[in-house]
C-alpha cells in the first residue's frame, strides 16, 4: 500500500472516529431513510413501472427492496469482520480488496454521489418552482433561479461539521418523507376517483397502462426503468451511518436499516402502485407533475419534497467533502486548522452541481444513470462480493451454500442491470439533449 494511501486512512479513522458511538438505532433509521426514501428517490417509481408494465414492474420494485434490505445487513455485519472497525465504505472495501477496492468505491462512490445531488437539486428546484407558480402564476423566475436558491441553502447546511450534527434534520426529512409519501398517495387515488376513472371504464384499463412505443422505445425504456429503480434504492453511506451508532453498531445497525426500510415498503410500493394505476402509461416521470387537484394538498407535497431531500443532500455531499479534506490532511495545509478551507471547497461543490443541475434538468436520466453507474455497484453488488471475500458465511453448511448462491445471484443479476440502465439512461439523455437547449425552463 502508498504512503499517500496510508495517509489517506489515518485521516479518516480520525475524523470520523471524533462523532462515533453517539447514535441511537432510531438516529440510524432516520439517517437511512433519508439517504433511501426521499421524494427524488420514489417519485418516478410509477414511471419506472409504466416503462416495464404490471408483471415485470412489481417483481423488478419487490426484488430490488429485498435484496437491497439484505445488502445492507451485510454490510453492517462486516463492521468489524477482521478485527478492526472500518468507518467509511472506502476502508471496507480496502480491508477486503486492497488497493483496487479503494479506489473502485470511491469512484462509484463519487458517482452515486454527485449524480443524486444534480438529481435532487432538479427536484427541488421544480418543487419550489410550482410552489411558486401557485402564488404568482405570471411570475418571471425560472427553474434556474430556484435551483439556485436551493444550491444556497445547502451550502449553509454544508458547514456541518459531520452526519450525527444532522440528525435532527434528518429526523425532520423522515417525517417529511412519510408526509409527502402519503399526501402524493392520497391526492392520486383522488385524482383517479374525479378525472380518470370517469373517463376509463374498467374495460380500458389494460389499455391505459399498456406499454407504448415502438419496439426499441419500449425496450430502452425498460432499461432506463431499471436504472431508476435501483437509484430509488442508493444508500452509498452505510458504513459512514454506521460509525455514528453507539455499541452494539451491528445490532443497533440491523434495528436501524429494519426500521428505515419499513417506512421504505410503505412509502414506495403505495407510491408506485397507486401512481401507476392511476395514470397508467401517462403518468410524468415526476410523480407530482401528473396531480392536478385539490391544489393545496400538491402545494403541500412540493414542500414536504424540499424539506426532506435538503437533508438527503447533505448526508450524499459528505463523500466529496471528505476526499478534500483528506488531500488537505495528506498535504499538511494549515488552512485546515484555521477553518477557511471548508466553505470554500463546499462552495467549489455546490456552484458546480448547481451549474450541471441549472444546464441539463433532465430529472429521470440523472436519477437512472446515477442508479445504474453509481448505485448498482455499490448497494447490490459490492456487499454480497465483500461478504463472500470475507469469508462470514454460516458454519451450517445447508445455510452457507443457500448464502452462496443467493450472493452469486444477486451479483449476476444486477450486473446486468447496471449495464442495460446505463444504456437506457444515456439514450435517453442524447435525445433530450437533441431536444432541449442547455438551461431550458422545463
């Protein structure tokens, strides 16, 4: 291993070592499901399900919950797997794999990342846009602007010093999720019950949510669904949460993630079914942008999405600011005691997400390249490799060889996906490049 490497670890050890061990499992579940279930995560999940159809959708939303679920409860139990804690995911894959695991996570880490925070500034741009539209209908502020002012916000939450001080924010964000989750739900059965169902007898039913498009469209659309689907399910965080729970991290972590994914299954599958029955194939990408009435009750729900992704926001920019922070460590600069150099590289981040976010608000191709790329490797393919590498099988032997050959399994499979979403996804941004203009007013 490099000197630099070597550097590179101590630094992390130690910071994140300085906020480890105060969390309760309740702060890890509020923590999860805000970096899992947010409203940029869910709501183009009955897009996703249009794009693939009744049959393939469910099982492809089912199968991502449960082996996402179990991924997670691997990694939690490969906290301490050889004796010593790892505190970032980069570490845990370093200890497993070496050199190459390192850097591979973080690039995919990176990626995740990035491509969820360019994903969630279009988000809530458009949310607080339509808030805005609401009350000045013939205002003159575009999406760029409220893109802007949310960028700002976030570089006020930005000098935080670590994920545990957000945990009542995220506290708030769970909340929020479940309050969007349940408004959206609530407003689709209703706009279903005045303005659709009236106008679709039962006997078009199937019509209304048949898949449409030629023959390439559909199948490209389904690769780009099955790239949302697995971005719905990013969390790139785990080990990072994790540092912040109090002994027993492994128990407390499996209370924890248990916790966040109920709110998960009663938040996405309610969301992704009702939407699609509702609207069928019409429905937006953005599940919001299909609601029309009762307007409140949508004004609501843009809020709800605002307040819960401003703190998914922060939990996803951490990986960035610690790569900076370890460069500055490995190099000895001073202006890291001194407290100049956080505001301004989180100010170097947040103009450049908002810079891509304001150019190119392509909502759905973000959110299916960030899932394809970044996410996949990370939440379904990484822990089932690094649990088999590590050697923490079951000694019943029965049990052991069911672990393998769900974990080779799983790796298989979302291999494939990792590879058909990103091909999906990157068709579908070259057509809407084609279409719009860079900072287009969506």
């Amino acid at each position: 291993m490099s000197e630099k490497h070597e550097e590179d670890q101590e630094f992390d050890v130690g910071s994140e070592d300085e906020a480890a061990g105060k969390g309760t499992w309740k702060h890890a579940a509020f923590h999860v499901a805000t970096t899992i279930a947010t409203p940029a995560a869910y709501a183009p999940l009955p897009f996703a399900l249009a794009s693939l159809g009744w049959p393939l959708g469910v099982s492809s939303l089912v199968t991502a919950t449960l082996a996402t679920w179990y991924s997670s409860l691997l990694i939690a139990s490969l906290w301490r797997w050889n004796g010593k804690k790892h505190v970032t995911y980069r570490l845990l894959a370093d200890s497993i794999f070496g050199f190459w695991g390192y850097w591979s996570i973080a690039f995919f880490q990176q990626v995740a990342s990035i491509g969820n925070n360019i994903a969630i500034q279009i988000a809530a741009g458009s949310s607080l846009k339509a808030v805005y539209k609401h009350y000045h209908k013939h205002g003159t502020l575009t999406l760029q602007h409220f893109i802007i002012f949310f960028g700002a916000f976030e570089l006020f939450l930005s000098q935080l010093p670590d994920i545990h001080s957000l945990r009542w924010v995220n506290g708030l964000c769970t909340l929020s999720t479940i309050g969007f989750a349940c408004t959206t739900i609530g407003v689709t059965i209703y706009n279903d019950m005045i303005f659709i169902s009236p106008l679709q007898p039962s006997a078009n039913f199937g019509q209304l949510c048949s898949l449409q498009g030629s023959s390439s469209a559909k199948r490209f659309a389904a690769f780009n669904a099955l790239g949302a689907i697995a971005f719905s399910f990013g969390d790139a965080m785990l080990p990072e949460i994790q540092n912040t729970v109090r002994e027993p991290s492994v128990k407390n972590m499996y209370k924890g993630v248990s916790a966040a994914y109920s709110v998960i299954v009663l938040t996405y599958w309610q969301l992704a079914f009702t939407g699609y029955w509702a609207f069928g194939s019409q429905v937006q990408p953005y599940i919001v942008a299909s609601l029309t009435v009762p307007k409140w009750t949508i004004i609501m729900a843009n809020i709800f999405t605002v307040i819960q992704i401003s703190g998914c926001y922060q939990i996803y920019c951490r990986p960035t600011y610690a790569y900076f922070e370890e460069r500055l460590a490995s190099n000895r600069t001073s202006m890291l005691k001194n407290g100049l150099i956080r505001p301004i590289f989180t100010s170097i981040y947040i103009v450049v997400i908002t810079l891509v976010a304001s150019a190119m608000p392509f909502f759905v191709d973000f959110v299916s390249i960030c899932g394809a790329v970044g996410f996949t490797p990370l939440d379904f393919i990484f822990p089932v490799l690094a649990f088999l590498k590590a050697g923490k099988m079951p000694k019943n032997r029965a049990v052991g060889i069911s672990m393998r050959i769900l974990n080779v399994g799983i790796a298989a499979w979302f291999s494939i996906v990792a590879v058909v979403g990103c091909i999906g996804a990157i068709r579908f941004v070259v057509e809407d490049v084609k279409t719009y203009k860079f900072f287009h007013d969506m």
